[in-house]
C-alpha cells in the first residue's frame, strides 16, 4: 500500500499543472458553497433576530405579516391604530410580564421616527438575547430628547445634542419645525431595523400633533412651542402597535385568543416566530436558487475531474503498461486511480476549509458591522462535515468509472 501512495503521489506531481488546476476549481467550487450556505443561516438568523423580545405582537386587525413588518421591522404602514385606554387595558391583563408601546407615522429625512418608552431600552433584545447599548449618551429624559440609532448618525453625520426636525408623515415636506429635537444618545450597532430607527417619548409625538387634526396642520403661530406644552397633559390619545412579553408561554394562545376577541375595538395579536416563518418561507425561493447555483458548480467540477482522468488514460498506458510489467495487478492500477482520485478530492477540500476560515476573520465582522448579518466563525458544524463527506464519497464514486477503464486496458496492455 505504500507503494501505491507514493507511487500516486508521483503521477500527480508528474501532471501537476492539471492536477493543480483541478484542485483550483473544485476548491473554488467547494468555497462557493460553503460561503453561500454560511451567508444563507446566517442571514436567517440575523431576520429571526429581531423577534427575540416578545412572546406577542400587538395591534389593529389587519394581516399578520403586515403587522409584522411595520411593527417589528418598521417596513410598510398601519392600516390603523390603538386606544390609549385599549392599550392599558390589555396590560393590566394578569398573564403579561411587561409591554413596550410602539407609535409611527413620521420620519426624519429617509429614517422611520418611532414613539416608545424607556422600557424599549431596557428590554428590547436581539440575536441570542443581547440587549440594546448606548454607543453614547443616554436615553431620553426631556420631552424634547431624541435617540437615533447607529445608522442615523453614522449617515447623516450627527453627534451628541445636535438638533434634528422631524417631519409629518413618511417622506413629507411638512415639518414639525417649531419643535426641534435634541439627540440625546446614539444606540450601538444592533443589526436590526433599530440601526434605523429614530427613537422618541410618546409624549413628544403627542406634543408635536397638537396642532394637527385629521392629517392636516391647523393655522398657528409657527415659532418654538417647545415652552408651550410644560403643564399640559402629553398622554397618548393611540399607538400604533405594542410588544408583549408574557410571564409564561404557557398561557401565549389563551392571551392570543382574549385579544382576538376583544369586544370594545377590532384588535389582534401574532405570535412573531409562526408569521416570520410563513414569511421566510415566501422569499426561501432565493436562497434554494443560489444553493442550486453553487451544487451545479461543485458537480460540473466533479465531471471536469472525471473529463481530466479519462483524457489522461491513453496518456498513461505506457505508465500502466510498465507497472504491469513490474507486477501490478489489474486491482492496483484500479486502486492507484482511486487514491488518486481520492488525493485530489481531498487536497480540494482542505484548501476550501483553510480559505473559508481565513475569509470568515476578514469578511465576517464587515458583514456584521456593514449589513447586520452576525455569522458565527464555526465551520466544524455536522451540517459542513456532511456536505464535505458527500463531495468526498461523490467524487470517489464518479472516479470509479475511469478506474474500471484503466483496468481494463492495463489488462490489455499487459497481455
């Protein structure tokens, strides 16, 4: 047998120009599949994030996936809102551990503004429970204080007690100029819609829309009114939507059912996790196109081995021939194919694996920083150690065609 390797060992370096680039693109081919599948889960994993923090969604009936996305990821319009009084009256309900209010409608530039509690801050969470942290400063105090995330600031360049004038609506030209907002903490890279969000009290929303009736800004007196509405009463009249978190799981589908059923106004809460994933589901195409994509590449690397090994038949029937003539039997030339066979596969893939290392330490906190999406740095996953087996196993079984056929003609040559 160890002649038989070195001998292997020796046919290969006698073609190593092939034999190298061989190697090239089954490696190339088994790096491409490995990068797209990690960038997939993690991909996955970084949009399940976002639904870490609350056991319910609440908000007006309208279909689930919409209330998801506007309420969770901030994508898309309410078709209506809640009372105050319905709000407070569902978080009195003995099952509910906290919930965080959640209000829309008005923007800043191209950002989303979103109405909230400090309990947003406190216990909002993310990808495998982390929870949010201040890059600088803090959350608001003041009526008039504003949060942003990092996105915000790093895109149109803010600081610390920068002012900033929200506008009415998403992308409108009215502006809610008399009230200028003092950005009084910039949030960490999360990853998530937060990075894009601009966060302020409920009070303030409520402040800002006094003047306002029906979508339409009512005739005043447009210089600074921030003075103007100390002493006045700032709770909420409704809320867009709000995230529930339940003491038990237990209870989630009573809870669920008691606000379906909720007599006083049309109301509905979803569980997160169950629409996320009919929502995943829909887009999966994409991700099912590009595996499909990088499996034809590592089979048409396999077939260009098998197209190499053949054409290098007649080549070798010299080599063969002479290794028949110094005692090799018809079983070790079949054998010496295989190794060889079994050489390139597995050259190609430890190459891949050192490569996909090495690209996971350069690209994969880019791609966290940059885009959100958290991959974690463990290629020596079962689901990886399968995938490498199989293009091992799938390329000795595809070189047992042209072993039988060196076979073959060794026997031939020899006699």
């Amino acid at each position: 047998m160890k002649i038989l390797i070195n001998i292997a060992f020796q046919s290969l370096l006698s073609r190593k120009i092939t034999v190298f680039l061989t190697i090239i693109s089954l490696t190339i081919s088994i790096v491409l599949f490995l990068s797209i599948d990690t960038l997939r889960l993690g991909a996955k994993k970084s949009f399940f994030g976002n639904v870490k923090s609350g056991d319910l969604i609440l908000g007006a009936r309208s279909g689930e996936v919409q209330l998801l996305l506007y309420s969770l990821f901030q994508i898309g319009s309410p078709t209506n809102n809640i009372s105050w009084e319905s709000y407070q009256q569902i978080s009195k309900m003995p099952e509910i551990d906290w919930i965080i209010p959640i209000s829309l409608g008005d923007s800043h530039k191209q950002f989303r503004v979103m109405g909230t509690t400090k309990k947003y801050f406190e216990k909002f969470s993310y990808r495998k429970d982390k929870k949010l942290q201040f890059q600088s400063g803090i959350y608001f105090e003041d009526t008039f204080d504003v949060v942003i995330g990092s996105d915000v600031a790093e895109i149109l360049n803010y600081k610390l007690n920068d002012n900033i004038i929200i506008a009415h609506g998403i992308a409108s030209q009215s502006l809610h100029d008399e009230f200028p907002f003092k950005i009084k903490g910039i949030l960490k890279k999360t990853g998530t819609s937060t990075d894009k969000l601009v966060l302020v009290s409920l009070e303030a929303l409520e402040a800002i829309h006094k003047d306002w009736k029906t979508g339409s800004k009512l005739l005043s007196n447009t210089k600074s009114k921030e003075k103007e509405t100390k002493g006045l009463d700032l709770t909420p009249k409704e809320i867009t939507a709000a995230v529930i978190k339940l003491k038990s799981p237990i209870t989630i589908f009573k809870v669920q059912r008691e606000i379906n059923d909720y007599q006083i106004e049309p109301l509905q809460a979803i569980i997160p996790g169950i629409v996320l994933t009919k929502l995943w589901q829909i887009v999966s195409i994409t991700e099912n196109i590009m595996l499909s994509i990088s499996s034809m590449v590592i089979i048409s690397s396999i077939i260009g081995m098998i197209a190499i090994l053949y054409s290098n038949l007649n080549i070798r029937r010299k080599e063969m021939a002479l290794l028949r003539i110094v005692g090799a039997s018809p079983k070790n030339i079949f054998t010496l194919m295989m190794f060889e066979a079994f050489l390139i596969s597995f050259f190609s893939i430890i190459f891949a694996v050192v490569l996909v290392q090495i690209a996971s330490f350069i690209f994969f906190p880019l791609l966290d920083r940059q885009f959100g999406i958290f991959l974690e740095q463990k290629l020596w996953n079962a689901r990886n150690l399968y995938f490498l087996n199989l293009v091992l196993i799938s390329s000795l079984l595809v070189s047992i065609f042209p072993s039988i056929q060196a076979f073959r003609k060794s026997i031939n040559d020899g006699i």
